[in-house]
C-alpha cells in the first residue's frame, strides 16, 4: 500500500456516473429550466400567423413566353410595392383604421412572407403553388393582412394585363395605320379583333386562392412545447456542471473502487438499512442496529458475513486480536459497522469487546449502551486515571459483548508516545479476558491519535462508502505508511441514494444515538449458541 502507486486516473467519472452522483443537481436545473422556458413563453406576447395559398393561371397575352419566366414574374409582382401599397389600402379598410403600413408588407422586417415553390431554383419559381403568411399580435389582422396581399395581387395583376393589352393594341392599330396594301390592313384588323379578345380572356381569368382563416393559437404560445425544450437543454446543462464537479472531486463510485487504493480485500458490502425513498432513507436512521431491530433483514445477513470475515481473520493470525475500524471522515456509519459486526461475532458466542476511542462522537457507546448514563471510558483508561474493569460494561443487547465506553472528554488529552503506550497496555490487558477487541477509532483525518490505535492493532479494518472523495483515502495511505499497518481490508457501507439534506438530517440524527435509542425497544439477540463465556465485572 503506496500513496504513490495509486493510479487516480482510474476514477476518472464518465458523464452517466457524474449524473447519477449529482442526479439532484441535474433534476433541479432541469426542472428550474423547463420552469423559466414556460414562464418565458407565457410572458411573451402572442403572435399569430395567417396561411394563404395562391396558384397563378398563365395568361393568353403571354402565351410566347417561358412559363417559369411568367411565375417568377408573377412571385416578383406579390413582392412589388405596388401591391404593398395596395394591400394595405385593402387591409386597413377591412379593419376599419390605420393598423397597417407599407413596411408591414415589404422589406426585411415586413410581417409578410412569400415562399416560393418548392424545389424552384433562384430565379426560377416554376409553376406550383406559392405559399403566403402574414404574423401579428392580433390573430384577426393577421387573417386580414395575408387576404389583403391576396386581393392586391389580383388587382395589380389586372391592372398589368390591362396595360399590356391595350400597349399590343395600339401597336396593332399603328401597324394598320401604316399598312399599304388592303390585305395586311385586313390581317392587322383580324390580329388587333384577337388581341382584344385575349385581353378580355385574361382578365376573365383570375389566380386560384385559397383564403386564409382566422388563427386560433398563436406560434409562440405553445407552454408545453416550451417546457419540453427546456427541460431537454436543462438535462444537457445540468449532466455538464454534473461531469465538471464530478472531475474536480473524484470519489469512490463502486465497491471495488477502494482496492485500487488500499490494496486490499472487501470484507463486507453493507447494503442500506432503509428502501430507497425519502421516508425510508430518513428512518434508516431510526434502526442502526438491524442485528438487534432486524435480525433477518438484508443488512443484517451482511453484518454476519461481515463477522466471518473478521473471525477468519482472528483464526488465521491469533487465537485473540485487537481489530481497529477506521474512516477517514467523522460520522456514525463507522460506529453502526462496529456495533452490528460485534452483535453479529456474539452470535455464535464469542466474547467480544467494543471500544469507543472517539470521544469526540460517542457512537457506538450510544448504540450498545443505550441509555446508559455517562460515566468513566477509554479517556480515562488512556489517561491512566482508572482501569479497564471499571469502565466496561456488558450491552443489554447481547451478553457477550462488553462495551468500553469512550468517557467524558478532558480537557488535557493524552497523545503521542504517552497515548500510544497506554493504548498498548489498554489492548493487552482487554486481550486476556476477550478473544476479540473491536475497536471505534476516530477519523484519520480529523483525529492524530488515530494512527497511533492503528499501529498498537493487530489488524485494521477501513470503512467507508460511495461519494467519498478519492483524495482523502489517498491522504489516509500518506498517514498510515508512517506506522506500517497490518491492513486486513476495507467494508463498502452503502448508502441510501437522496437528496444531501437527507444526509444531512441523517448525520445530524447520528450525532445524538444516545437520544435516538432511548426510543427504541430493542429485545436482545437471541444467541446461535449457548455462550461459553461470560464477561468479568
């Protein structure tokens, strides 16, 4: 175990586990995103947009020339500000007032807009039906603009029929005019009599068009169409701040995570006490102790093998030994481990001894003695004030497992080589009446003394969870390579996956399992096996 050999590239999150750590985060930017594209959508005015259709006939007095070349001529006519002008004659009549102006109908920010055919080339509009739209706040003068625009093309459009056809017939009559001979004077008549005719034939004929109705719902008011890309583009932003902190704060995802770290074996994968639901996760809480409160539950079959790990541990190196739990952050899920791996070893009727050494927390004083009164512990034992057999006490929940309190805390703390030589003569002395010493060290990182309980141990133990920062695990290998630990493995404590003020109320709950228990009525295990020994007052 090298803090210098742990390759941390191995944590490096992927997107998916970045959003399923901070799936929080992501849903409430989400959420809050699909919220503000709604509001956005219903704080913006309504806008409606009129459809019409219009399909030009060619006409008789342009029968010579290119039948694309007419259709462009006529999409550029509807673009012309003769009809602009005339459109909004028609429209402000219809709408009895001036609501409209010719920049409504021409130019780039007019409210009109005119799509060619489809698959026209530039320049070349063809034949097909040419689509019109006019937008407005108002759905009624929307309907009114884009019918305007229709009737004003008609107009314009007959108007240039009208002057093309009496330009072809004063050409022809000049041409009768000038003629020298009485048959093409009387070729000219018959051409100007067909002339006329065609004139009269085209401005018979009029565009096809299909009128627009009056819009119901406005283009931009559509809430749901808002919130759904909202929601997508919070989803996108919120699964990228997920993948950025993720990488600036790398933590242990799965369980095996920590082998790359520590070197060393699982020995247990605690699942959580609770279901994954807010309800549940809070009283997760409520039972730390499924040995005692749920004896056939999921955690407490893990607890137990849990046990046997640590008893094959013991087997295999001594007949008696000192095992020391360690975290690298404070919290009551080190302690809830100790306490249930205790219960679960008594089953089978070893006696075993549990040693609170964080007096910070007093833990797992309070889960195996619950409702004891506050008295003497390990302080005062390390501090040579008074011995062991005055400070344990057997846990009501099973007769054999004994407890050292942690004590009250001094004011002058006992460390260095003091502490580390009475915690040496604390473990030898409880190994004579116990075969197994359980010991609650406070956290490395937080605690010097810490390192100190793990050099006097026989074997260590570490305990920690999902989310754990990286960095702190490898800065607990930086501090015990200085002591050279017998590390026997690590336990996966699983957690209930909620939201952090969750875990909060959790920790905060922990702090106090004194209180906690009291409320509690736990029955005590019933041993697997007839106890063969009974602890020493």
């Amino acid at each position: 175990m090298k803090a210098t050999g742990i390759e941390q590239a191995r944590f490096e999150p992927t997107v998916l586990s970045a959003v399923r750590r901070y799936w929080v985060m992501v849903t409430v930017i989400a959420v809050l995103t699909a919220v503000a594209a709604v509001g956005y959508s219903m704080q913006q005015a309504e806008v409606y947009r009129a459809y019409a259709t219009v399909t030009v006939p060619q006409s008789t007095l342009a029968e010579g020339e290119a039948r694309t070349q007419y259709f462009d001529s006529q999409v550029l006519l509807l673009q012309s500000q003769e009809v602009a002008d005339r459109a909004v004659r028609f429209a402000n009549a219809e709408l009895n007032g001036n609501v409209l102006t010719r920049r409504d109908f021409a130019g780039e920010d007019s409210s009109l807009e005119i799509t060619p055919p489809e698959q026209a080339t530039p320049g070349g509009f063809g034949s097909s039906i040419v689509a019109l739209t006019f937008t407005w706040p108002s759905s009624k003068v929307a309907q009114a603009g884009v019918n305007a625009v229709l009737q004003a093309f008609d107009d314009a459009r007959s108007a240039a029929i009208a002057a093309q056809g009496a330009a072809d017939v004063a050409a022809v009559q000049r041409a009768i005019d000038d003629a020298r001979t009485q048959g093409q004077r009387t070729d000219l008549q018959n051409q100007r009599t067909q002339t006329l005719v065609d004139l009269q034939l085209a401005l018979a004929t009029h565009p096809t068009v299909t009128w627009a109705a009056e819009p119901q719902l406005p283009i931009n008011g559509n809430a749901k169409r808002s919130g759904a890309i909202g929601l997508v583009a919070g989803l996108a932003l919120g699964a990228v701040l997920a993948y950025l902190r993720a990488g600036r704060r790398r933590c242990l995802d799965d369980r095996l995570d920590p082998v790359a770290i520590y070197d060393a074996p699982l020995l247990g994968d605690i699942p959580p006490t609770g279901r994954n639901r807010i309800r549940s996760t809070l009283s997760a809480t409520a039972h730390p102790l499924p040995m005692a409160a749920d004896p056939q539950s999921a955690a407490a079959e893990a607890f137990r093998f849990t046990a046997g790990s640590v008893e094959r541990l013991r087997s295999g190196r001594d007949h008696r030994m000192a095992v020391v739990f360690l975290s690298a952050e404070s919290g009551s899920e080190r302690s809830t481990v100790v306490a249930n791996v205790a219960l679960a070893v008594a089953e089978s009727g070893t006696p075993v001894l549990a040693v609170d050494a964080d007096a910070g927390g007093s833990a797992l004083t309070g889960l195996l003695l619950p409702g004891s009164p506050q008295s003497d512990g390990f302080e005062q034992v390390v501090a040579g004030c008074c011995p062991v057999s005055e400070c344990i006490q057997p846990s009501p929940l099973n007769a054999d497992v004994t407890v050292l309190r942690a004590g009250p805390t001094r004011a002058r703390r006992t460390s260095g080589t003091a502490y580390a030589e009475a915690v040496g003569k604390l473990i030898a002395e409880a190994k004579e009446s116990f075969e197994l010493v359980l010991i609650d060290s406070p956290a490395v990182l937080t605690t010097a003394n810490a390192v100190e309980l793990v050099q006097d141990s026989d074997a260590t133990v570490v305990v920690l969870g999902p989310g754990e920062p990286v960095q702190d695990h490898v800065t607990v290998v930086e501090r015990l390579e200085q002591v050279e630990p017998s590390l026997a493995g690590y336990i996966y404590r699983r957690t209930d996956p909620g939201p952090k003020f969750v875990g909060w109320l959790r920790a905060r709950i922990g702090s106090e399992p004194m209180q906690l228990v009291e409320m509690l009525t736990f029955r005590p295990a019933r041993a697997r096996r007839t106890s063969a020994h009974q602890p020493q007052d």
